[in-house]
C-alpha cells in the first residue's frame, strides 16, 4: 500500500497551459509574426520561459534580447498567471479522495517557488499541499531523484512508498531512480518527440484521462 502521492504540476495537476497559450500568441502579434497554433504552444509549457521565448524568437537572439523577452514573459504570467488555469477536470475528486484517507499529496516540479506558490495560493490550493518541492530547493533538478529524495524526506516517508504522477520522461526517470511507483499521465502536455512511443517511458502505469489515474491511485493506496 502507497503512503502518499507526488505530482508534477504542469500539465499534471493543473492545466497552465491556456494562459501560457494566450502571452504567447499576443507576444508573437507583438512581434508581428504568424500567431503559433495553441497545440504547439501546449507540448512546450512544461519546458519554461526559455522554451516560450524560442516558439517567439527561433533565430538566435543575443543574451541581453533573450533575458529581455523571458523577463518580460515571466512578468506578463506572474500577473496574469490564473486567469484560464485551473485544475485538471476531475483533480479536485482526486485530492479531495486523498485528503478524506488521510493520504497526503504534493508536488514536485521544475517551475521556481515563487510562481509555484502564487499560483497554488491563486487556486486555493497551497494550504491543501504536504509538501512543494521547486528547483530552488535543489542542487539538482529532475531528472535527478533528489527532488524527489527532499520530497520523501519532508514527508517523513521512504521514496519507496509514494507515487509519483507526471508528464514528462524526466518526471518518470526522476520517479524512477528513487524507486517510487510511477504514474504516466498521458492527458498532460506531452513532448512531441516522445509522445508516440509511451512505453519507451518505462513508466509503470500510463493513464490516458484523470478517472483513470483516481481509480489507479485508489487501487495502489487501498490496504
């Protein structure tokens, strides 16, 4: 039986990418460029800012240009940073099945504190979390386990005994190299060079919708 449930937050918990979609598409009318296909935009939220600000600008820009425009993309969604997002359909069911079991969940992910907790602040979610594990908590981030290592020990668990959900062959091969059961959420923004072959992940279960990662999980934390 699991003890607990770690996610990764974009394109896992929540779905963040509309209001990365709609600075983006404004940043390229801005810019007086073709206005990129939201499905573009949507397989590249999990990779950041810098991977925003190259959809934008694909030839190579000077550093100075390049900081100016992340910089200015990191401000336009601190500010606006909730206004489509929102958990995934059929989260809420979820966290609140693992609050009512006593289970705890939380998250591990790539995005800086600071955006991560605006964001769960915006959703009223940060209360509700056991535990947030950022980059800036880190020497190193996944896909190496220590992340995921800082996460068990917070919680006071081994790595063993918690499942770990995300989108992304890091998210997996973090989950993996610390020996936590790990759960493919193939609804998330998937990589397009790695979308078609799921397998490949080495993931030890893959979901297609949320309701199928409820009743995974349910089945993995029932004594």
């Amino acid at each position: 039986m699991k003890k607990a449930v770690l996610f990764d937050l974009d394109g896992t918990l929540i779905d963040t990418a509309p209001d990365f979609i709609r600075i983006v598409q404004n940043m390229c009318r801005e810019a007086e460029i073709p206005v990129l296909d939201a499905d573009l935009i949507r397989a590249r939220v999990s990779e950041g800012a810098r991977a925003m600000v190259k959809l934008v600008y694909p030839s190579h820009l000077d550093e100075a240009t390049f900081l100016k425009h992340r910089d200015r993309f990191l401000s336009e969604y601190q500010d606006n940073i909730a206004v489509d997002t929102q958990l995934f359909d059929g989260m809420d069911e979820l966290l609140q099945d693992l609050e009512q079991r006593s289970i705890p969940w939380g998250i591990v992910t790539n995005k800086p504190r600071y955006l991560s907790e605006i964001l769960l602040d915006a959703l009223d979610l940060k209360t509700r979390c056991a535990v947030l594990v950022c980059p800036d908590d880190v020497h190193r981030t996944k896909p190496d386990p220590e992340p995921m290592y800082l996460a068990a020990s917070q919680l006071d668990l081994d790595a063993e005994d918690i499942i770990y959900v995300g989108d992304h062959p890091r998210d997996i091969d973090a989950g993996r190299s610390a020996d936590m059961l790990t759960i493919l959420a193939g609804y998330g923004y998937l990589p397009p060079d790695a979308k078609d072959d799921l397998d490949a992940w080495n993931a030890d279960y893959i979901v297609h919708t949320v309701e199928q990662l409820h009743a995974e999980i349910e089945a993995l934390i029932s004594p």
